[in-house]
C-alpha cells in the first residue's frame, strides 16, 4: 500500500460539521448580510474545503482534479442553459411565445388557470422528458398568462414547476429517470412502476390545491378585464397567428422522438430567428443576434416590456457562473469523502424501512445542497445507501423510487442547485418565492416518507424472519 493511499482517510465528524457550518454561514453573511453575488460565496466554499482536504492528505492537485470532474459531470446542464437562453430570445421575438401567450389567455379560464399551467407543463415534461425544456418553452408562457390574469407570479411559477418535474420524474425519455434506474440497477419501467405509487396520489393532490386555490383566490372579473388589456398589447406589438406556434409543436415532436436536447432547443432557437425575419419585420441578421444578446423591446407598456425583454445567451452568463461554481463545489465534497462521510452517519442510524427511506432522502437533499445538481442528488442518494437495501432484504425498486424524491424533485428547492437556478432565471422568479408553491414536489417527498415509516408499498426480497443481522455501515462504506 502506498504511503498516499495510507496518509488519506474519511473525514472525522469535527472536519464535516467544520464545512457544513462554514457553508451556511458564508451563505448567509455573503447573500443576506452583506449582499454579496452567490456566486463569490461558493467560490469561497470552495477554499474551505480545500483546507479540509489539505489536512485530510489530498493534494491541491487532486482537488483540482474534482472540481473539473464535477463541473464535467454537470456539463450537460450548463449546455442546456445556453440553448434555453438563445431558444426564449427568439422565440419571443419570432412571436411564438407572444401567440401562446394572446392564444392561452383567449381559451383559458383564470379560475382554472392554475391547474391548466400545471396539467399542461406536466403533458409538454412527459411527453419531452426534460423539465429545463418544459419550463422554457411552455412554463414561459404559462408565466406570461398567470401575469395577464394579476396572479402572484411565485403561485404560477409553483404550477409550472410542480408540473416540469412530473415529467422529469416519470418520463422514459427523461435522463434523470433513466440514470437512476440504471445506477440502482433496477428495470426502467419497473422504476417507472414504482414511482406512481407515489407520484400519482401526489398528482391529485396537487392537482385539487392548485384548482381549488384558483377556485378561491382569482377575481374573475378583474383577470379577465388585465387580461384583455394584455392581449391587445401583444396583438398591437407582435404578428400573432397560428402558424406562430410551428417551431414549438417541431421542437416539442423533436423531443418527443428522443432527439438529443441541445441540438434541438438549438434548432428550435434558429426556427425563432426565422420567424421573426418571416413575420415580425426583423432582418435575418437582427434575428439572429438576438441568440446571444435577447430580445429588447420597447412597447410602453410596461408590464409587456418586463415579460419579454429576456432572453440570449448573455441572460443566462450569471446562472451559468453560478453552476459551474456549485459543480465545483461537489466535485469538491465528493472527493475528499466528505459527503461520503455524512451518509455514513445516517446509515449507521438506519435499521428499519422508514429510517433508510429518510437517510435516502437525506442524502439525495444533501447532493443537491452541496453539489448543486441533479446527477450529483442522484449519485449520492442511490451508491452511498444501496447496500442499507441489501442489508435489510429491501427491492431496489424501494431504492430507485426514494432516489428520485430525495434527488430529483428536490433539486429546484436549493437556489444554487442547477435546477434551482434554472427555474428562477427562466421563469424570473426567487427560488425561495415559488418553493412554499412546489406542491407536487413537496408531496412527494412527504407520501415517500410515509411510506417508509408505516411500511406501506415497501418490498422485500425475503420475509423479515430471514432477514440478515445488520452489518455495521463502515463496513459497506470503507
């Protein structure tokens, strides 16, 4: 054994809680006292555990070696941003969000609203399997709708979010659904099985407390009056038409079809820049830079000027930034055995259905937290507690499904996890203004946990008197 190897070891508990204090606390004096740009606060996180790592016997090499690693790993969110930023740019200059927007207000009840923008991002996510791409197309209008109408813009970004991630959870073609299946080495549709026991009672929950809210809280009569004031904006400012809508019924189809995402929101961002050339009397090359640069209008009305001067690459640089930092983060907390050493406390604790369920949980929350990323949430909620499954006779089925709550949907919850960025930059509203409003995500965390603790729709491989004596968790980490 070399002596490398030999001077390296887990964490002790002093040095993990040292870094968890020292990350919330440099969040909060960094975001809350001082004002200073998250970004520079993560970025800072970054020496803490680096002097953690120092003493552990990592070199700054190695560490460096995991900051790459986890901001590779995160890549294909950081890709997807960029595209998404181009895409609602020219989506909103060629007209296509605008018609949504004037067409969705003409058919839409603003009772029912909020249901509607749920239902209808949980369609566009099932049917596509990314809630990046839900939230930037149709979850942008849905946002311009439940403005027209005078509902709180964090109530309608809850609604569209809460239905992004149904897809994201439950589609076949989605690649956090296909990851955690595949790294809990369990079936994908059997995955798939086993989420409805939880993500269908969630559905219809949510579902009732977004209609019955609508039901309750909407001023019909003021709505509908803010509403037509709205569309007699766009339609005065844009060219609003039916075949307005053909690049996002293409893109839509696209993903549908299992086409990689990035070169068909890419795609999908050129079809934009030729509608607006086509029909918003834009010259091509005008068109064309609004990819980078977003679209900027100057309607005097001012509610339409702060809907849709947005969009480019250049409006998602800071987002971009953010993420990439998080990413570095984890990489971070990954390599030198830091979050590995958390999960290893839980285990410890966990002897029982309910107690594992929650440490999965845990460790999915805690990936997102301090890895800032759904594949990060994934990784650390499946590999470092699947053995406690095995141990207890536990279905992987159990394993994949609890994964995907305490990793999936809990990614748009953490304002500097990809998702979380994502969705506040996109929809143009703070992460902690939508997060008492993710209804489906929050129940399915909630009906997960019941589960756990009152044994119900938890498998096992063998009857609890074949059950094996519990092995001591180091012995499955170490």
């Amino acid at each position: 054994m070399s002596l490398e190897t030999t001077e390296k070891r887990l964490p002790y508990l002093s040095e993990v809680l040292f870094v968890l204090i020292s990350f919330v606390l440099i969040m909060f004096l960094f975001i809350v006292q001082f004002e200073i740009p998250i970004q520079l606060a993560l970025l800072t996180t970054w020496f803490v555990i680096m002097l953690v790592g120092l003493r552990i016997g990592y070199k700054y090499k190695e560490m460096q070696d995991g900051i790459l690693k986890g901001i590779y790993d995160g890549s294909e969110a950081v890709l997807v941003l960029i595209a998404v930023g181009a895409l609602i740019g020219t989506w909103i200059a060629g007209g296509i969000v605008p018609s949504i927007i004037y067409y969705g207000l003409s058919i839409i009840n603003p009772t029912i609203f909020l249901l509607t923008a749920f239902v209808i991002c949980a369609i566009t996510s099932l049917a596509t399997g990314t809630s990046f791409g839900s939230a930037g197309t149709a979850g942008i209008a849905m946002i311009g709708i439940g403005a027209s109408f005078g509902l709180p813009i964090a109530l309608v970004a809850g609604a569209v979010i809460s239905g992004c991630y149904v897809g994201d959870k439950l589609s076949p073609l989605s690649d956090t659904t296909v990851m955690t299946a595949s790294l809990s080495k369990v079936d994908l549709i059997e995955h798939i099985k086993s989420m409805l026991y939880v993500s269908a009672p969630a559905f219809l929950i949510a579902g009732a407390l977004f209609l019955t809210t609508g039901l309750f809280f909407v001023d019909g009569s003021g709505s509908v009056e803010q509403a037509q004031q709205t569309m007699g904006a766009l339609n005065e400012y844009f060219n609003i038409g039916w075949y307005m809508l053909i690049p996002a019924v293409v893109v839509i189809g696209l993903l549908a079809l299992r086409m990689p995402s990035i070169p068909v929101i890419i795609f999908g961002a050129l079809l934009g820049a030729v509608w607006a050339s086509l029909f918003q009397n834009m010259s091509f090359l005008d068109a064309f830079n609004i990819l980078y640069n977003g679209m900027s209008i100057s309607s005097g009305v001012e509610f339409i000027d702060n809907l849709l001067n947005r969009g480019g690459i250049t409006f998602m640089l800071d987002v971009i930034v953010l993420i990439l930092f998080a990413l570095g983060v984890g990489g971070l907390m990954e390599k030198t055995g830091i979050l590995r050493a958390i999960c290893v406390q839980m285990l410890n604790w966990a002897n029982d259905a309910g107690k594992t369920t929650l440490t999965t949980v845990l460790a999915g929350f805690f990936g997102n937290f301090f890895g800032g990323a759904a594949y990060v949430s994934i990784i650390t909620a499946s590999k470092i507690t699947e053995e406690n499954y095995d141990r207890l006779n536990i279905d992987r089925r159990v394993l994949s499904r609890n994964t995907e709550a305490g990793g999936t949907v809990m990614t748009p919850m953490v304002p500097w996890s990809d998702g979380g960025v994502f969705m506040a930059a996109t929809l143009g509203v703070a992460t902690l203004s939508y997060l008492p409003f993710l209804w489906f995500n929050i129940l399915v965390v909630l009906i997960t946990l019941l589960y756990g603790f009152t044994n119900r729709f938890i498998w096992y491989t063998k009857s609890a008197d074949d059950t094996e004596k519990v092995i001591p968790a180091e012995k499955l980490v170490n």
